[in-house]
C-alpha cells in the first residue's frame, strides 16, 4: 500500500483524536510533549486548552506553551464569547500556569471595557513569568500600573498600542528589550520619583516607535547606542493640556529616523550624522497664526539635524506657505541623493536644490505654490542640475504658468537628467484645458541633456 498521511475522521473514531498516522505510525503521539506545547503556541489559547480533553496524556500537555494569545473578539463554535466567559477563562487559565515561564503573550481587548485593576492583575502576572514578547491593545483608558514594567529585565519585544496613562520613574533600564512600540499612551512622571529630567536607557534595542503618545515630561534622554530605526508621531494631545517636552536621543547607530507631529515637542538628535534615511512631516493646525514664527524656526532647526542624509521626504502642511525661512540658512545636504517633497515654494525649492550638490532624484508630489516667475530667470542654477540630477519627478502638475516655467527651467539646465515624468492633478481629468496641447508645449522646451525623455501620467500614475 503507498505511504501517505491519513488524518483519523475524529466524528467516528474518539479514539484517533489528536493523532496524525503515516504509514501506521502515530507521529504526533511520539514527538515529546515539549514540541507539542511549541506546536499549540501557534494557536490562540482557547483552542490550545481545547486539546486537553483528546486523551489523558493531553490533559497537560497545553501547559507547555511558549506562547499564550487571548483575544476577546475571538469567535468560539461561530459565537463572540461574552465578557464573563473571557474573563474566567483569562483567569483560569493563568491561575493553571501559575508555576509555568510565558516567553510570549498577546492580549487583545476590544469588544468588551474592563476594570483597570483586571488588566493590570493580568499584566503583572505575566510580568512575572519571565515574559521576553508582550504584546496588548485596549481601545479603552485605563491606568497602567508601571512598576512591574519597567523592572522586568526579561523583556526583548514590547507592543502597548493602549489609550492609557503610564508613569514613567526617573531612570528606567531594560538591558534586553530589543523592539518597543508604544501608541496612544500618555506618558507622566511617577510623582514618587517626580524629577524633570527622566532617563530611559534601552542598551540592545534595535527599534523605537512612539506613535499618538503624549510626552507630558519636561526633559527625557534616551540612551539607545544600538538603536537602527526610529519612529515618532505626535498627535493632538490626549488630555488637551499643552506641554512642551524635550527629546534627546544618544543614539550613534541610528540611520532611519522618521518625525510626525506639530513641533510642540522638541526632538534633538546627539549623533545625527549616523542617519541614512529620514522622513519628517509637519502638519500644523490652520488656526494657529500668531506662533507660526515660532514654529518656524523649530521645523530649521529640526531640519538642521539631517545635512548628511542620503535621503529625505518633507511632507510640510501649512507651514511653507507662512513661514518662507523654513529653508533659509540651512546647512549643505552633502550626501543626500533623492529629496521626496509634498508641497513647496518655489524660492524654498531653489534653496534646497542649491544646498543638494549630489541629488540625483527629485520628487515633487504636489507641485509648487505660486511665486514669481522671474525668480527662475535671475536664478542660478543648482550644482546637481549641473552635474548630477537624473530623475525628476513632477506631481500634481496643474498646468499653471509658474509650473511650466519651472518645467522648462528643468529641461533646460539639467545636464544629467534622464526622465522627467510629469503626473496631472487630479481635477484636469474635469477640466476644459486641451491637455494635448499642453503635452505639445512641454515636448517643444529645449533640453540640455539629449538621452532625457519626458513622460506624461495621470493621478493614478499611468502613463499616457
């Protein structure tokens, strides 16, 4: 008879379950129980204690997981499970494993609101047991209780994606925490260790991702000398009171950073050079007027911090139309080759361009606001349209006259370059304007480099 795998019909024969046989060997049954706990890691933790009623050797076999996932939204037998029942079977099972190690645990709540000291007697219990992933999201608020977090030294992998507050002591340490993602948490200083500097030193972490928190802290230093990538995006405050904290990274390891915020928090950098690839976006509420210098000059010097990148991408909203000396004065981009950019002036276009010797791709993704289109006549052209500039990418074309002269201005002095492709705005596909036409007069503008080829796409990016 040929080999094969044969899985036992469990309806008619009880005696099979759990048993996978080839060739009449019960495989499953001869592996040892410690692989077979890894195996049911995979599963979430209902299904896992589900298979203690197969047999008698498998009564305790699911305590052997490595990994432990409740999710609340979960579907038992085609049903959402109702709170009580989660919350029992939460309990239980965690009073059965008392005496067990849980390298990883996930908790997912969000069907159901819960007490705080609920999830905080499920947290600190797993604290307890050696935990190296962690991973919760409640949609909720709720005050964590810190203590046990930030003492526990087993910690490689943290995921708070939580609308809660978290006091945070004056010096936290976690020598082997390697990943942190925090979301929607506030984070306050523990008023019994209340000083206005707070230091975090994260020795091994590889990545920092902070997104929708709230820094209602003073001064916080975070020592991270392994740290690769670095993400931050500071939204409206959670609480609605308005602090200004300070953010300095030691980090000379670091080469992707990317910001995300309003520039209410300042974000200072000890090693900047370090960093490869960076992505900032400033996004500034329309009402505000009277600061808008201010603002201003925090979006220079942040921007400052960037002059060895090779890359950048400048989503800036609102604040270039206000504030002009945003780019002014800034520091040469001597390594930066591909500059990524949503909406810009033209005067602060023809600064980063000077202040770009090696750009070889430019991206425009929303074309250029208005400005004088003599400044391109009396401008002196950039270094890298000299020497370098290859790709030119040209977003939210309107077909307005300054974007046709910045166009010709382009083909005329890049040396380098070889395609231009330019992407209509949206609302032309609406319009009355003869886009054949338009193609004509773009094909008709001189060029300085004979192997550039200019191509045309519509908003979703195909070309015509």
């Amino acid at each position: 008879m040929a080999s094969g795998l044969v899985i036992h019909d469990t309806t008619r024969d009880k005696s099979s379950l759990g048993k996978i046989v080839i060739d009449n060997k019960d495989l499953l049954s001869s592996l040892h129980d410690n692989i077979l706990g890894h195996i049911l890691s995979f599963l979430p933790a209902i299904e896992a204690v589900r298979t203690s009623v197969l047999s008698k050797r498998w009564i305790h076999v699911w305590k052997l997981i490595t990994s432990l996932r409740f999710d609340d939204a979960m579907l038992y037998s085609g049903k959402r499970i109702p709170k009580e029942h989660f919350i029992n079977f939460v309990n239980n099972t965690l009073f059965l494993l008392s005496d067990s190690s849980i390298p990883n645990f996930s908790l997912g709540l969000s069907r159901y609101l819960y007490d705080a000291s609920q999830i905080n007697a499920w947290i600190s219990f797993i604290l307890e047991r050696g935990v190296r992933n962690l991973r919760i999201q409640y949609a909720d608020k709720v005050l964590l209780s810190s203590n046990s977090l930030f003492n526990c030294s087993s910690l490689e992998h943290l995921v708070l994606q939580m609308r809660c507050t978290l006091s945070v002591p004056s010096s936290v340490c976690l020598p082997n925490l390697q990943y942190l993602s925090f979301s929607g948490i506030r984070l306050v200083s523990d008023p019994s260790t209340y000083s206005k500097d707070q230091t975090l030193s994260f020795p091994v972490l590889k990545a920092f991702e902070a997104r929708g928190c709230e820094w209602s802290m003073q001064n916080v230093s975070i020592e991270v000398p392994q740290l690769q990538t670095f993400s931050v995006a500071f939204w409206n405050s959670l609480s609605n009171e308005s602090s200004r904290c300070s953010i300095n990274i030691y980090a000379p390891n670091l080469t992707d950073f990317s910001y995300e915020g309003d520039l209410e928090h300042e974000v200072i950098l000890s090693n900047p050079s370090s960093i490869i690839s960076a992505s900032v976006v400033i996004v500034i509420d329309e009402d505000i007027n009277d600061g808008i210098q201010e603002i201003s000059t925090r979006a220079h010097m942040l921007l400052r911090q960037f002059h060895e990148v090779e890359s950048l991408k400048l989503w800036f909203y609102k604040v270039p139309m206000h504030a002009k000396d945003v780019f002014t004065n800034l520091p040469a981009f001597g390594r930066l080759n591909y500059l990524q950019i949503n909406e810009v002036a033209g005067e602060a276009l023809l600064n980063l361009l000077h202040n770009s010797p090696i750009l070889k791709t430019l991206v425009l993704l929303h074309g250029v606001s208005k400005f004088d289109k003599d400044l391109l006549t009396s401008a002196s052209v950039p270094h890298c349209f000299q020497s370098c500039l290859k790709v030119f990418q040209f977003g939210g074309f309107n077909v307005h006259e300054h974007e046709l002269s910045l166009v010709k201005f382009a083909m005329a002095n890049a040396a380098k370059l070889e395609k231009m492709t330019i992407t209509t705005a949206f609302w032309l596909q609406y319009s009355d304007i003869n886009m054949e036409k338009v193609k004509e007069q773009l094909l008709s503008f001189p060029k300085c480099s004979t192997s550039a080829s200019l191509e045309f796409a519509d908003v979703n990016g195909v070309l015509r």
